[in-house]
C-alpha cells in the first residue's frame, strides 16, 4: 500500500450478535486490496454524530482483517453520549461509505514470547479474537480469561470458538478470577496481555509488577494519544488567536493559520519546530527537550506537544 | 516517466559507471552546510511533485538495471549477504507487497503487478521478468519473498521487529554498504548495531532516532538522506570484502587525505558514488509482525 493515510471503506456486512453488539465487515469502497493489519491493530473511523458539527473520530481493533472479509470490527453500543457507537448501532447499513486511518497497531504480540497470557474484560475480547487466530497459526501456547456479563457468556464463547485442549477460561463478572493466582502460575517467559477497562488493566498490570514481572513482559491495550483537548494559541506578538482541535496537532493549527513554524520530522525527534513560549502551562510529548528545558516551560515542540489547559500564549 | 537505463555499468574492476547530467540534476541534495555531524534528518517521506529523488516511494534511476546485476554478482559470490530469522515470514511477504504495490504505481511503464486474490503475476520490464506466484507461498518464487524482490531494488534493506521497546535487526539485504555487517548485525537492537558509530551515543541522536522509528506508522512513510565518500563507484564495500577494496593502491586512510583540499577537485567524482540511503523505513510494527 502506498502512503494513503486516508482509507475509504463501504461497509460489507453488519449483523447483531447480541443486543448490545454488532459485527460490521468492512471492505475498500473501491474494491482494492486493503492494508495487511497485524493482530492488535487498530482503525480509526470518522463516524457522524448528532449535536456535533464534526465527525467523531473512534478508534476500534480489528477482531480479523483478511482478503475474504476485509476488515471486521465488533462494536458494543456504549454511553450515548459518545456517538460514534451509536451511529454505528442505530444507523449504519451495508452499503454505506466510511472514512477510516489505515491500521496502527500500538499492541502488537512480541515475537519471542513463549507463552500468551490474555485477559480481556467485556469488549476487550475484540484485539483478543485476533490473537487467538495468530497464537493457532503461529502455533504458540496460548491461556485466555475472558471477564464478561453472564448475558455475553454464550456469545463470547462462540466468538472464541475454544477448541480441545486449548486453555480457555470465561469468568461471568470478577469474582471469579483471581489475577494473583493466574499470573502467579505462569512459566518464565510468558507475556500478558490485558484489554479492557482500566481498572482491570491496572490491576493486571501491578499484580504483575508485585509477582516481579518484567516490564517488558507486561502490555495493556493502547490506542495511542496524538490528540487530546482543544486550546486557545495566542500569538503574543500579534495577539492573533488560533484554536487547535482534539484532533490537531499545534503545528497543524499554526500553519492552517497561515503561519510557518519551519519543521522536519513532526515526530518529536528532531527539534527544528521549537518555538518559545511567554504564558501557559505544557504538555510535553517530544523526545528531543532536555528534562531542564521541560521544567523552564519556555519553550514547546508544537509538532506533538499541547497546552495542559485551555490556552498557550507563543512568544512568536 | 521513461528511464533510459545503463545496463553496461560496472561497480568493479574497470569502474565503467557515470552519471548523465540529468542524473546529477535529480541527486536528492545540495549540500547546504560546509560541514556535517550526525544529526537527527529523518523526515516525512513527502513526495515531490518535479520528479527528482522524491518522487516515488522507491526510487529507481538510470543505474537501476546495473545495481540489480551487481547485487547478484555479489549475492552469488556471498549468500549470507541476505539473511531473515524465521520469525520474520510475515515482514519478508509485506516487504514484497509494498514494494510491488510501490513500484508498478509510480512507474506503470517499468513494473506491472496483476492480480486475482493470491494469484499475482508480476512484470518487471527492465530485467525482463515474469513471475507467476501465489501469495504466501514461497514455493511458487525462485527466492525467498524478501530476497526476490530485494533483488529487483536499489540500495539495502533492513527488517526490524519492534519489541522490548526497541527495534532489532532481524534480517535484511546487503551489498552495497558502507562497511557494515549483515553477518555481525543480525538478531542486534537498534543501539547494539550502532554501537561503533562515534560522537552520536553522546549527542543522543541514536535514543531520538529509535523514538521516532519506533512512532513511524503505516501509510506515513519516512525518509533520511545519508551519504558516504569512496574514491571508487564501488557499492560492495563491505567488511567481508574488505581485502578487495580496502587495502589498494586508491586505500584513503584518513590524516591529510580527509582535509577538504584533498577531495576538493573530487567533488565529481564522489558525486556519483555517493550512496544514497533509500530511506523506505517500513513501519516496524506492520512490516515484522502484519497478520
């Protein structure tokens, strides 16, 4: 694939699989050949939501992503103040076109592992499923516990698909797993994966850390930060003011202003965007600042750095 | 755009190899300092609408057909030139589909790719190549999937499986190095395998370039231009060779020899042997770990 960061998908196939979940197919609008996905990866759709002027953006893992089915996502109806799953429930038909990111994948499986430990909770199963086909065709030992609502229990099994032998465990609520006696039988070598709420990827995680698991060994789902809360940049020599979106980068905002930073590698790294700063607090997000330089807060990488609050005055 | 290749070019022995001014013209520089340290110039592989260097994802020029042929020269003299761990299957097939996908879209008249699910045919014009094969099945190639088409590009290639938050070097292509070790490389992480690089641990180039390969992501590719200086066009210079190319009679072994004076009436010559890094960096997570 090219570089086309900007997918154009028709959706192929939606089904309910439960009240509150939907299975949705997705393939090229244009009948091409999709990017190959790892399993973990992830899509971001751009879905419209009512009461919003823009479309949400909302990132969803891949439960498979092959030539025969395309790209197939699992999507639990939540909180309706989130539209994106709402649309995705109320709205969407086959046949309808999605603006979608090519897959990124920030919970890839290690190479080396020699065993896979997942624990999903509710939804969580979704980068699970993927693993489960990767961990059988790669042939690596795998052991699943699966936390879910005694209504989810039949569905999720079938979405597994356990077969003979294979370690598979579905807990109906938490009282039935027990992390400190599941981590604490696994052989050295083994790495976990979490996925699901973050109170149970927090406990995963320091159980782990207390039986004295490399971190290394440790992962948790993780759909990355490249946006966060929009803000108010004022240019302090002009007084001109520029609002960044969430989903917008401060370098972004500037030269959709009309205003050349000057930059390079727009990741963090390289530090020739740097501007300097009069007023407001950082979020630091580069690599390139020294701790020093971070702690005077007079100056910023806008190409991933933001304002932790709502406004930022540059001295440009 | 049609190249006129050169199919006659040596990189050994009688040394028949040049640059046609429009291939001067299209070299991805000048340079703009009077000096250079290692630095941190990776970038955005943002294409260039004029043509010249940037233009396609894997650029291919007027000594593509030759470079090929060298390649092979060398690979048949040294097979461990190409080597892959086997956990990196997936990367070798995704490395052939990109560059395959890259290749027949930004030059259609050059390289042609067909194909029916699995079933893909690919046509290369230029070294007369027609392969019928199926998708994930390395039988139905003469070479492994990463060294087949490997051996139809220009410059080295790198396979990187990211992992314990770092990158590691788990297979790759080289013949035309810059005195380098795919041998001693292989299976080393990103700072290991940088290891006798000098004056850039200290500045911290390396810690900042894993960063930012490691946050390289599908569909953005990035680029980092590179050039090293040898008073030959020889592309093999390589540790393992080193007999052949180091210790001759056009041997520089640096003192007065390396002050500009000495390279000053060379800046010609050095030109075309200038090795221009393709700087594809194939997104790390997707290229080594994809399905």
């Amino acid at each position: 694939m090219r570089d086309q960061p900007v997918l154009s998908l028709r959706v192929a196939a939606a089904e309910a699989i439960a009240p509150t979940l939907r299975r949705v197919s997705l393939r090229a609008a244009d009948g091409a050949r999709l990017p190959p996905a790892a399993a973990g990866a992830h899509i971001t759709l751009s879905l419209p939501a009512s009461g919003h002027a823009r479309p949400l953006k909302n990132a969803y893992t891949l439960v498979s992503a092959d030539l025969e089915h395309g790209y197939t996502l699992i999507v639990r109806r939540t909180d309706p103040t989130r539209g994106g799953s709402q649309h995705i429930h109320e709205a969407l038909a086959v046949g309808d076109v999605l603006e979608a990111s090519v897959p990124h994948n920030l919970f890839a499986l290690h190479s080396q592992a020699k065993k896979v430990l997942m624990i999903g909770g509710g939804i969580g199963i979704t980068p699970l499923l993927a693993f489960i086909a990767a961990l059988r065709a790669r042939g690596t030992r795998f052991e699943l516990h699966q936390i879910c609502n005694s209504a989810d229990l039949r569905v999720f099994a079938a979405l597994i698909g356990a077969q003979p032998g294979e370690a598979v465990h579905l807990h109906a609520g938490r009282s039935t797993f027990d992390a400190a006696v599941v981590l604490g039988a696994q052989p050295l070598g083994t790495h976990v994966y979490s996925c699901g709420p973050a109170a149970l990827m927090d406990a995963i995680a320091a159980q782990a850390a207390a039986l004295g698991w490399p971190a290394s060994h440790v992962h948790r789902e993780d759909f990355g930060a490249a946006g966060g809360e929009p803000f108010t940049l004022t240019i302090g020599t002009s007084g001109a003011r520029i609002t960044v979106a969430a989903d917008q980068t401060m370098l972004e905002a500037l030269e959709a202003a009309g205003i050349d930073a000057g930059s390079l590698c727009r990741g963090g790294a390289c530090g020739v965007c740097a501007l300097p700063v009069r007023a407001g607090e950082l979020e630091h997000r580069d690599h390139y600042l020294s701790a020093d330089e971070r702690q005077s807060g007079a100056v910023v990488m806008p190409c991933v750095s933001r304002a932790r609050g709502d406004s930022l005055v540059l001295d440009i | 755009m049609t190249i006129a290749f050169k199919p006659d070019e040596t990189f050994r022995g009688d040394f028949r190899y040049a640059n046609s001014p429009a291939a001067i013209l299209r070299f991805p520089f000048p340079f703009d300092q009077d000096s250079y340290m290692y630095g941190i110039n990776m970038e955005p592989h943002t294409r260039s609408t004029m043509g010249g260097a940037f233009a396609a994802a894997f650029d291919v020029d007027e000594h593509y057909v030759a470079e090929c042929a060298e390649r092979a020269a060398v690979l048949a003299a040294d097979p461990g030139r190409c080597q892959v761990l086997p956990h990196m299957v997936e990367a070798e097939w995704d490395t052939l589909e990109l560059i395959m996908e890259s290749l027949s879209a930004d030059y259609p008249e050059h390289f042609t790719l067909e194909r029916e699910g699995d079933d893909w045919i690919w046509t290369n014009r230029p070294l007369s190549l027609h392969q019928r094969f199926r998708f994930g099945d390395p039988s139905s190639l003469p070479q492994s999937p990463f060294e087949y088409i490997a051996r139809q590009a220009q410059g080295d290639f790198t396979l990187q499986d990211q992992r314990d938050g770092t990158l590691y070097m788990d297979g790759g292509i080289a013949t035309t190095q810059a005195d380098w070790s795919l041998s001693f490389d292989l299976g080393m992480t990103f700072h290991e395998w940088h290891g006798p690089v000098p004056l850039a641990h200290q500045k911290g180039v390396f810690d900042r370039a894993l960063s930012y390969l490691m946050r390289v992501r599908y569909g953005h590719p990035a680029r980092r231009l590179n050039w090293t200086m040898t008073v030959h066009p020889r592309l093999d210079t390589s540790p393992e060779n080193y007999p052949v190319w180091g210790a001759g009679p056009h041997h520089f072994d640096g003192g007065q020899h390396r002050r500009d004076a000495a390279f000053a009436g060379r800046i010609a010559d050095i030109l075309p042997a200038a090795a221009l890094e393709r700087a594809a960096v194939l997104h790390p997570r997707l290229s080594c770990q994809h399905r």
